[in-house]
C-alpha cells in the first residue's frame, strides 16, 4: 500500500523525496487507525491510497510553503492547489477525509449522556 501512496505522490509532483516515505507511512497509520472497526484499507479500493496521498501532499505543501500552483487529475477526481487562494476551498486533507467518509469512525464532537 506505501508503495502505491508513493507513486500517487509523485503524480501529484511530490518534490520532497527524501520526506516521502515517512509522510506516507504516518498517512497510511493515520488513516488506518480512523477505520471502522472490522474495516481494512484495501476495503477503501483506490480511495485509501489516493486519501492518503493527498493528506502527504497537504503535509507536504505545509512543510515547504507551497506557493505553486499545482494539478492533479485521476478519473473524474481533479485536484488543484494554487497559491494566493481566498480559503473558501477545502485542504487537501479535508478532501482526503471526505473521500474516505463512508469507511471512517465518526471523529466529530459529541456530548453524551448530557440532559437537556
């Protein structure tokens, strides 16, 4: 799975090398340790390491600045980073859970056994 996590990043024009492997590695445990109980990654189909390549990318773009403008395209996915932006669009890793949603834990705020 870290071996397709790498080849989607430098799709995505990861140039950060020697940052690759650990970022994917800690992508793939992130991401693994949210799954549903009884749910494995390779039960996300390409969803899991394309979530977890996205989240190395945003990593990635946190890590050096960012400041090009940068798009990816797999199927009907586009994903486009550009520098200057107003905000109003979503990080990569908020993307990347959305792509995973319907195979992670709820990891929203909630308040139990509170009346009222």
């Amino acid at each position: 799975m870290t071996e397709q996590i790498l080849t989607l990043c430098r799709a995505m024009g990861a140039g950060q090398e020697e940052l690759l492997l650990p970022l994917a590695q800690a992508a793939e445990s992130r991401l693994a340790g949210r799954l549903k109980g009884g749910t494995a990654p390779e039960d996300c189909g390409p969803a899991f390491p394309l979530a977890a390549a996205m989240l190395v990318m945003d990593g990635l773009s946190g890590m050096t600045g960012g400041g090009e403008t940068a798009s990816f395209t797999a199927g009907d996915l586009t994903i486009r980073r550009e520098s200057g932006g107003s905000g109003s669009g979503k990080s990569l890793s908020a993307r990347a859970e959305g792509l995973l949603a319907p195979w992670l834990r709820d990891g929203r705020f909630v308040f139990q056994g509170v009346e009222g």
